[in-house]
C-alpha cells in the first residue's frame, strides 16, 4: 500500500523527467496505461506524450480504443490508432506457410501461441512509431523519444507478460508497484471511472480477464507476492523457494504454490539475455595488455 500517493505519483514524474523528453505509450483502455499517460502528462507536458492505440480486434476497436480516445482527449495528449489487423493475418498466414505441420499442432493444442504474436508486433510498431517521429521530425534532433511501458510488479512476478512484447520497453515507471497500488495511482490522477472499474486484461487470449485466465484475482495474490518479497530479500535463492518457506507461512497453499511456480519458471523473462564470458580469457586476445 502506498502511504504518500502523491510523492510517489511526484517521484515517478520526475523519473520520467529525468529518463525522456517525448514519450511514446501503447494505451490499451487498461488501469496500468492510464496511469502511465496520466504520469507522463504531468512529467513533459501532453504535447510530449504521443499515446498510440494498436486495435487487433473488434473488441479492441469497439471497447479498448474508445476509452482510450477518451483518456487521451481528457489529457490533451495526441493519441494515434494504428491498426494492425491486416499485419497480423499476413503474420499468421506467413507462420503457417513456413511450418505448417508444426504451427498447427502447436495452435491447436495451445491457442496462445499466436495470441502472443499479437503483443510482439504492437512492441514492433510502438518503436516503429518512436523512430519514425525521431527521423521525420526535424526540430526534435537531440530530444530524447522512449518507448514507455506499463508492466506493473504484480505482473512481472508471475511472469503475465510476453517476451519480446509488452515485457519490452525502454522505461516501466510502475516496475515495483503491485496492482493495488496502481489502482490508488489512477485515482490520484482521477483517471476515468470506466477504465478503473473495468475488469483486469491483456487484452490476449481471447480478452479474457486476468482473473479467468490465471485463475486468482490480483487481490488474492497479493499476499503471496509480498512473502515471495519478502524471502528474498532474506536470501533465499529461487531455487530454494517453496511453500514451506518460512514467509508462505500464513500463505493459502494454492496460492503460494502458484506464485512461487510461476516465478521461478520466468525467471527467463527478468534477467538480460545470457553470453559466452570470453573477454579476459586465453581464447580471445587481450586488448588491455597489447
């Protein structure tokens, strides 16, 4: 829980003051977004913040984008749609064509599997659309333009999020505040009662909610991801987690269980991509010494 709303809400301003000049945030007509934007506003001014909705779906065209639209004329932000649902049945075609055999097993038993396409090539077009504004804009030379995302911690937790989709950005302002505290964000920036009341979703997966596809509610989980904070700041090891840690305790087992499950199984999605550690070894010259 926060115990300052608005010196948190100021200290994350002031992060995204010191971390860009422009910002470029994907709006999904979700709380985390929202918040984001509402930020950023505050941070640069809304003429800096270029809010981009990126409609796959009707549902996301019908529901999503609306709120959003209307976030963006609350804030007095430009707000660009681009629509990706031609990129996406020529990317589904292209996967199919190129392993058919393999793309069909896999789709038919796991469905996600191209559902996670679809965060991927959004990511794409956030920095397509960050790199276009750089190169076409010839007053903005040495303005720093980022791509900012929405992950809250919550989420990064349990892994509920896409590699190389919306895991990915150059700045996540609500990495290390649960979902809870977000909500409290979005009431501090009076963001709009339809997007805070609306159930939680990635917007993946058919527009299931969070609640349905994971099977907890984020209030239910709560509990379980401070232990999980809290063992570790202890010391335990990933590899050491499990629900008799002393800090799952007064944890419901099914829901320690699960967190501690899904941590560790995405660790993959929180660390920097591994290399061979050559430099400083007998296989590769020594550049210092030479």
């Amino acid at each position: 829980m926060l115990t300052k709303v608005e010196a948190t809400a100021h200290k994350i301003e002031e992060a995204i003051k010191e971390f860009c000049e422009i910002a470029v945030i994907a709006v999904s007509g979700g709380v985390d977004s929202a918040v984001v934007a509402s930020a950023a506003c505050a941070a640069l001014g809304p003429e800096h913040v270029i809010l981009v909705s990126l409609p796959i779906s009707e549902t996301d065209r019908g529901v999503f984008n609306r709120r959003s639209a209307e976030l963006a004329a609350k804030l007095a932000s430009r707000h660009l749609k681009v629509d990706l649902t031609a990129l996406k049945e020529a990317f589904d075609q292209t996967l199919k064509a190129a392993i058919p055999e393999l793309t069909s097993k896999v789709t038919q038993a796991k469905p996600s599997v191209l559902s996670k396409s679809d965060a991927r090539i959004r990511t794409l077009l956030l920095y397509a659309v960050s790199e276009q504004l750089s190169a076409s804009n010839d007053t903005l030379p040495l303005k720093r333009i980022r791509v900012i995302g929405s992950a809250n911690l919550s989420e990064e937790l349990i892994g509920y999020n896409v590699k190389g989709g919306d895991a990915l950005a150059d700045f996540f302002p609500l990495g290390d505040l649960f979902k809870s505290e977000v909500y409290q964000l979005a009431r501090h920036y009076e963001v709009l009662p339809e997007i805070i009341n609306a159930p939680p979703t990635s917007g993946l997966w058919g527009q299931k909610p969070f609640s349905e596809e994971v099977g907890f509610t984020h209030e239910a989980l709560e509990p379980a991801f401070v232990a999980l904070l809290r063992a570790l700041r202890r010391g335990i090891k990933d590899n050491e987690l499990a629900i008799t840690t002393e800090e799952f305790a007064r944890i419901d087992r099914k829901v320690g269980e699960f967190v501690i499950k899904r941590f560790t199984s995405n660790k993959h999605k929180r660390v920097m991509p591994r290399k061979v550690p050559l430099r400083g070894t007998e296989f590769v010259k020594d550049i210092f010494n030479d």
